[in-house]
C-alpha cells in the first residue's frame, strides 16, 4: 500500500477525473493562435528566429497577423478555396508559420512537407493530396522544381528566402514580391471546428504513405498534454524552443502551435541540430521549456557532461519523445539539467495522448505537483483521454498483459475526444481499420503495443507492424523498399531496424541482387547514395546486406519480422 505522502505526491486522480473538454462549435487554428493575440497584445514577440550563419530578427503577433493577412490574399488570388491543401516545405522560419496562419484562416488545408524530403518522396505527396500551390524556400526548391515536373495540378511554387527568384514557371511568384501587393487586412473564414486544417503523411508500412487529415479541434486535443507535460505551461516569461522540424507533428502540434496558441513566443532556429549550439541557444534565449526527442538528449548528454558549469539555463520542463529516454538520460536531466523530464506518447493522428507531468497548479495558484514520473515508462493518459490496452477482439487486456494501446472517441465522462484525425485522405478502408467498435464509440488503435501495470502507467513492447523509429524519425519500410528496388541490380528488399545504442537503432536493408549483378562495397555506397537522392536523408539504409531469398509467407508476403528477430539476436551476441 502507497505511503500517505506518495499519495499526496500524485494529484493525477483528481487531474484526469475533473477533467471536463469544451469544445466550441465554431473554432479556427489560427484566430487561436494569432488573430486574437494580434488585437490583444500586438506588440508581444511571437517568434524569435536564428539563423546559423548568425542572423537574428524577432516578429511579433502584430507582424505575423499582418503577414497571414497578406499571404492569405495573395492565395485566394492563386485560387486557393475552402479545402484546398496548400504545401509548405521549409523549415523553422517566421515565413512558415505565416504560411500556416494563412491558411488556416482561409479555411484551406496546410500540408507541410519535410525540407528533407527528395523528388520522389515530394512527387507521390503532392499527387496523392491534389495541391496546386507550393510554398518552399532555399532548402528544398531545388527538389520542388524536380517533383513539380511530374504533377501539374500545381500551378504555382511561391519562392520564399533565398530561392526568390528560382521558380520560372510562368504563375510562379517571389514571397516579397506578391506579399508587397497585397492588403494588410482579411476577414477570416469561420471555420467549425470539425473542419480540416492540416494534412500530414505518415510513413506507410504496407503500402504507400498516407495522408492523415488533421481538424482544428485537434489543436484544442492536444492541449491537456502539452500542459501537463510542460509542467503547467505557461508561466508569463515561457519561452519555448525544440529542434523538432515544423513540418512534423512533433514540431508542429507539439511545440509551435501550442506555444503560439497561449501567446507566447517560440524560438525558431534555422540550420542543423547540434548539442553545443542547443545550451547556447537556450542560455541566449532563457528557454523556459522544450521538446527534446531521445536522441538529441543523448548527443547533449555526451557533448556537455555538466551543462549547468557551461551554461545558464532557465529550463522548467522537457517533453520527450519518439523513443524510450532511458535511465542515463533521465538520471542526465534529473542531476544536470536540474528537470525531470516527461516522456510523451502520442501519433499524427491522435497525439499527445499519454505521459507524464511533474508539475500542476490548483485553480487557486498553488503550485502542487502532478503525478511521479517512472523511468522506461510512456506514462499515463493525460486528461480528456481514455486510453487502454486492447486485444485483437476490442477487449481490454488485464494489467499486465501486452496490447495495442488504443484510444476511446468518448472520454471518460462519454463526450466526444477532440483529439482525433478525421480520416485518412482518399483512404476510406485504412480509416475504418483504424477503429473497432461502434462508429460513435470506438477505439482508435495506435499500433503501438505496451503494458498498463497497477498504477495505469504505460510500458511500450514495441510496434504491432513494422514500422520503427529510427533516431526519432519514424520509418515505414515500404517507400525504402520501393525506392531501393527501382534501382537496377535490386531484385527485391526488405528494410528492418538495427538496435543501435546511440539511435536505438538505424535502417537496415536486406537486397536480393537481380541476375548479373554482384554485391560489393561499391554498390552499397550507389544504393545509398540512391536512396538518399529520392527520399529524405534518415531513410537511407545504413547497412545493407546481400541475401540470397528473403523469408516470405505462403501468401508472398515478406517476413520483416524474421530478419527484424534476427537483427535482434545478432544485437545480444554482440553484446
């Protein structure tokens, strides 16, 4: 039996039981996020953007409302409508969240797209969700153009930065140009809030990517874990900053959208992760409150042993997730960093679902805490959200017992959970296998399988397909292995992860060669290259062996599995 003051320790009974959603009829991403904080403090700071060659600039609510404005005109002119999906491929940039904002108000669709994504990844993306107009900058014009070429619904690239003048298709325009033209003013479109405002390709395992179809509600569904796992975010001086990509759920329902949708600014830092230039960030910008995924604490944990002697941090939480932090790092946040960090669980379609939270604050003011952290475990659901591990049938699993962590369309008081995707585009049979039960009072299966034990906290077991993470980049299998296969020497291939002590683990790829071809270091070194040139730069095969058949079912389906078993037991003789 608990002790008196671990129950006085642990407010979560009352957190997830008080905990009512209200959710109105009418709701728009970006009059939450920005309109409203335009009127009412025009002159706060919205975002603080750095580049890494050393260029700063702040923006405020004011600027970006204006700039949305703008944006939102010059897209209606280009002959965007109500639904139409608009793609913005850039990275952490003040153009891209006046991208987004502008869409929103619209009552259009934003699509971001990974920077990192190669011709191939772009082209199937922009087919698939029918766009006609493209926002990119510098780091993925050159890409742009290529993939452009196979899709001619789109009908204008919109060139942002430094590629301002690179798109010479005759409707292509310059951002500066044609936002310069247009009225600082726009009456939004109200928006219900069962609308779509965001679609976002997961990586497929079986199949193709699919487009997972975001509503504006969502936002309001993300909101009880972004709180509880930032400690009672916010606090009047937040400040928040994450590594994680803007074109991502990570970055964009986890971080930027949240942040803005409380009014306060985030940092938005344009160049490549590294652990030094993290701690200088954060000491530059007194972040108050982060997202760092797994692998970033790793390589921060190694880089700097004792932060605190190097910088002066003013950090309050950490969220984490994409991967089990373990021990050492929790240990790292907890003794260096002076945080104990929340690990998160959640997906693009129902996200920030599951967790932790350390911190709480009473409707008084009185700070309390939340409930205890336990280290390796994805915590428990946060408020608003009935969460249970499930069996093949539907049924809950007794504690204990592994299962496919699932959410319930209706909470724990039976109202709606806003938190749900709408579906997945042009994909209504992947819709329907997502959910079982009644269509009014089902469980979403994550796909994810873990143990709930006695206190309601989550273990994760691994993955009920084949998908993996991979340095907290999800990989689905199958678009490397269509890619590696449209090579030449390729016969056939199955991708699989590696364990990896430092990643957790890195994409692996077993390569049937066709006839007269031989495997040698030489055709690795074009297979990757090869893969790294179609699609994003984390999904290219760090190590690929040559196999003579791969293990396949009396269906003729490929047995990932098997070689998965067996990279795991190669994993323990090495060990």
């Amino acid at each position: 039996m608990a002790s008196k003051k671990h129950r006085l320790a642990d407010r979560y009974a009352t957190l997830h039981g008080d905990f009512h959603w209200k959710v109105p009829r009418r709701f728009n991403i970006a009059q939450a996020c920005c309109t409203r904080w335009a009127r009412h403090t025009p002159q706060a700071v919205a975002i603080r953007w750095e580049h890494e060659d050393g260029r700063t600039q702040a923006y405020t609510y004011r600027e970006l409302q204006r700039c949305a404005n703008r944006l939102s005109h010059a897209l209606r002119g280009m002959g965007v409508r109500r639904g139409d999906r608009v793609a913005i491929v850039m990275p952490q940039r003040f153009e891209t969240a006046v991208a987004h904002m502008a869409v929103y108000q619209m009552g259009a669709v934003a699509m971001p797209l990974s920077m990192l994504f190669g011709p191939d990844a772009l082209e199937y993306r922009l087919l698939n969700s029918e766009t006609q107009v493209v926002i990119a900058d510098e780091s993925a014009m050159d890409n742009v153009l290529i993939a452009r070429q196979a899709v001619p619904a789109v009908r204008t690239v919109v060139a942002v930065g430094e590629a301002e003048g690179r798109a010479k298709g005759k409707n292509d325009v310059d951002w500066t140009t044609v936002l310069s033209k247009q009225n600082a003013q726009f009456t939004a479109v109200q928006t219900h809030a069962d609308e779509a405002a965001v679609l976002i390709y997961t990586s497929g395992t079986t199949g193709p990517p699919k487009g997972a179809l975001i509503p504006h509600r969502a936002l309001i569904g993300n909101l009880t874990g972004f709180v509880c796992s930032q400690n009672w975010y916010p606090q009047d001086d937040a400040v928040f900053w994450s590594p994680a990509d803007w074109a991502w759920t990570g970055g964009l329902m986890d971080a930027l959208l949240p942040t803005l949708y409380f009014g306060r600014e985030i940092v938005g830092f344009q160049g490549r992760f590294a652990p030094e230039r993290a701690f200088e960030l954060m000491q530059r910008y007194r972040v108050t409150h982060s997202f760092l995924f797994p692998t970033a604490l790793k390589a921060m944990m190694k880089a700097v042993a004792h932060p605190r002697s190097h910088y002066r941090l003013q950090l309050r939480a950490i969220m984490s997730a994409g991967e089990a932090v373990g021990d050492a790092v929790f240990a790292y946040c907890q003794d260096e960093l002076n945080v104990t960090v929340n690990e998160m669980f959640g997906q693009t379609e129902i996200n920030y679902i599951v967790g932790n939270c350390t911190r709480s604050v009473d409707v008084t003011g009185r700070v309390g805490p939340g409930w205890p952290a336990k280290p390796g475990s994805m915590g428990r659901p946060y408020p608003g959200h009935r969460v249970a591990v499930i069996d093949d049938q539907g049924i809950e699993c007794p504690r204990g017992v592994p299962g496919d962590v699932a959410v319930h369309r209706l909470d724990i008081h039976g109202h709606p959970d806003p938190v749900f995707f709408l579906g997945y585009w042009k994909n209504d049979t992947a819709t329907r296998a997502k959910f079982t039960g009644d269509p009014q009072a089902s469980w979403c299966r994550t796909g994810d399988m873990a143990v709930m034990d006695d206190d309601g906290y989550l273990w994760y077991q691994g993955r009920s397909d084949d998908m993996f993470k991979a340095a907290g980049y999800r990989i689905g299998p199958s678009e490397v292995e269509n890619c590696l296969v449209k090579y030449p020497a390729v016969a056939n291939a199955a991708v699989v992860p590696k364990p990896d002590a430092e990643r957790g683990a890195v994409v692996k790829a077993y390569v049937v060669l066709a006839p007269g071809f031989t495997g040698d270091a030489a055709l690795v070194e074009s297979l990757q290259q090869h893969v790294r040139g179609k699609l994003a730069p984390y999904e290219y095969p760090k190590e690929i062996e040559f196999i003579a058949a791969l293990p396949m079912t009396t269906t003729g389906k490929v047995q990932r599995r098997v070689l998965r078993l067996q990279e795991e037991e190669r994993a323990r003789g090495r060990g």
